[in-house]
C-alpha cells in the first residue's frame, strides 16, 4: 500500500484529538478524583496511544525515510500535553492557578524521552509487522 504524507498528519491529528479528549473527560469527574485521572492518562493511555499510533506509521511507513520524525511528534506532543493535564489537576483540586514553569522543564524533558521510547518501539513493531507481510506476500513464509 502506498502512503501519502498526509496519512502522518491524520494519525497525528488522532493522536492529538485523543489526548486533549482525555483532557477534557478530566473536568466531568468529581475534583478528589482528578489527579488519580491525570496520572492515568499519563503513565497508560497516553503511552498506549503512542504505541498504537506509531506502530500503524511504521506499518504504514509515513513519511518515507523519515518515519523517525513522526516518534519525535509523537513525543512532543504527549511531553507538552502531561505537564498541562497535571497542572490542570491541581488547578482544579487545590484552586491554584495551572502555570508550568521554569522548574517542569526536567519533567518535560523526561516525559519527552519515555514517550519518545515508547513511540519508537511501536514504530519498530510497525516495521517488523510490514516485514511480515512483505515476506508472506513474496512466498518466503
């Protein structure tokens, strides 16, 4: 199947839409239950998500030879988006106001690298998928 570049802009998009949804469900629960929320969309939807995400761009090998680029997107996105989520938690539990500030850029950075690791294993899951498929369809299986 030939791709399009815009296939990696529409699971990006999909990506994004996945967690500022998730953001969004944060405000519909009960305030002592929105922190616990916040963690959970960190540390397991959003690391699923970019499994699954980067594993259909490897699959699909969007981008050509800069595939790569789109774990480093995927990464910047879920970096930027878990700081905000837990900010917004706490705005929302203590009243405090929701800033990210010079001290978070440790927690944005490391965030960086976990979601950058696990979007580069799905892009490899995605690679060994489309290389499975490629050596069934060549007879080789």
């Amino acid at each position: 199947m030939r791709t399009r570049p815009w296939h990696g802009m529409i699971l990006l998009a999909a990506y994004l839409v996945v967690c500022v949804g998730a953001l969004w469900a944060l405000g519909t629960g009960p305030t002592s239950d929105v922190t616990g929320y916040a963690m959970a969309i960190m540390w397991a939807l959003l690391p699923l998500v970019a499994v699954a995400t980067s594993w259909l761009a490897g699959r699909w090998r969007v981008w050509e030879r800069r595939t790569w680029l789109f774990a480093v997107a995927t990464a910047a996105m879920a970096a930027l988006v878990a700081p905000l989520a837990l900010g917004w938690a706490c705005s929302v539990s203590l009243g405090a106001g929701a800033t990210v500030g010079a001290s978070d850029i440790a927690f944005v950075l490391l965030t960086f690298c976990i979601y950058a690791l696990f979007s580069f294993i799905g892009l490899g899951l995605g690679a060994l998928a489309r290389r499975v498929a490629r050596m069934g369809e060549d007879g080789w299986s």
